[in-house]
C-alpha cells in the first residue's frame, strides 16, 4: 500500500516540476521586471530646464532609462530607473545613486534649491 501511495504522490508531483531554465518572459507571465523608464501614466520623459548664475541647468530624461545633466554646459550621462514612485539615477561610471524629485503633477524638478521646469 505504501508503496502505491509513493507512486501516487510522485506522479501527482511530476507534472509540477520543470527544467526550463530560460529567463525570457513566457506570453501570459505575471512576471515582473524592473524596467528603465518605465513609463507612468503621466509621463516623465523629456528635459527640464532651469538656469543658475545664468548658466543652463538641464536634466533630459530619455525613454529608454539613459540620460544627461547638463551642468553649466558640461554634459555627464547617466541611466535612471523609477521605482516605488520615484527616479533615481545614477552617472555613467558610478555607483552613488542619486534620488531625483519629479513632481509629476507640476512636471518639475526640485533639486537642491533649484526648480528644473519641463520644457
């Protein structure tokens, strides 16, 4: 009987186990994945701009998670990613991630003390 009831149980547990291992995201997969850029219902791609010592100041936002600063004309990429509802980037090169306060309702940037407008 016992010996039944283990043939049972294997059978029953057979057709649950799998040996696919590949990591493409199957049709249908609930499956998630951090994505760069994600984009939100209102969108937050695009450049802001703002002016300090009457220097440009611009942040660009690209779709596809990369960017660039641009620092009183001195251009440093970075990627950014949004997660739980904020943007963080980080410079091409680095490793500090940096927070970046959109106010999405406003389409801004409050960085420091300076306000960063969508273009």
């Amino acid at each position: 009987m016992k010996k039944y009831l283990v043939i049972l149980l294997w059978a029953a547990l057979l057709p649950g186990t799998g040996c696919n291992n590949s990591k493409e995201k199957k049709e249908g997969s609930t499956e998630t994945k951090e994505a760069p850029a994600a984009k939100p219902a209102s969108d937050i791609t695009g450049t802001y701009a703002t002016t300090e010592n009457n220097m440009p100041m611009e942040f660009t936002l690209n779709a596809d998670g990369t960017g660039s600063e641009n620092y009183h004309g001195n251009m440093r990429p970075f990627t950014w990613i949004q997660k739980d509802g904020k943007v963080f980037f980080k410079y091409n090169g680095e490793t500090n991630e940096f927070e970046l306060p959109i106010d999405m309702d406003k389409a801004e940037i409050h960085y420091g003390s300076l306000v960063y407008k969508k273009k």
